[in-house]
C-alpha cells in the first residue's frame, strides 16, 4: 500500500451517511470479518460485530495494511457509490 494515499481510510472518510455501515473486511490472511459499525483513526478501523465470533469478541481492531478488499452486504442505492466518488453507472439487477 502507497503510504502517501491509504485507499481504506479514504474510503471510510467517504462513506454516505445514509448508508449502513454493513459489510464484511477480508484480511490478507484471508479472513473474513463481518461488521454493522466501524470507526477508524490514521491507521486502524475498529469494527462492531452483530454478534461474537469463536472466541467472543464484538469488536476488532484491523490495520489497514491488513485489508484486502471490503463486501458492502447492506442493499445500497447505486447513487451511494457516487457518494464515494466512483464513476459510471451499475446495471439494475
């Protein structure tokens, strides 16, 4: 990851206030981690679990250097990703 511009905290900076924050982290290793509520400083995001997992934690703490990509599982309107700041238009399925 280009320390100069982080992807993920530029992202969560940009995520529409109307839409839920319901998704799922994968890590680099290849974890999932589903959440209904985050917050983040410069280099962490703390998620919220709807429930806990194996162990028993509702929360974790993931740097970004550890993500890999994000499943948004929330239905969102396709206008919310221009809220983002991509560009073009996804099908209606």
């Amino acid at each position: 990851m280009n320390p100069e511009k982080n992807i993920w905290l530029d992202l969560l900076e940009r995520w529409p206030k109307d839409m839920p924050q319901k998704g799922v982290i994968m890590t680099e290793l290849n974890e999932s981690i589903p959440f209904v509520g985050f917050v983040y400083d410069d280099h962490m995001v703390v998620v919220q679990r709807q429930t806990p997992d194996a162990i028993g934690a509702r929360q974790a703490i993931i740097p970004f250097s550890s993500i890999s990509y994000l499943k948004i599982t929330a239905i969102v309107l396709p206008k919310s990703y221009a809220d983002f700041g991509f560009k073009g238009a996804l099908p209606k399925v």
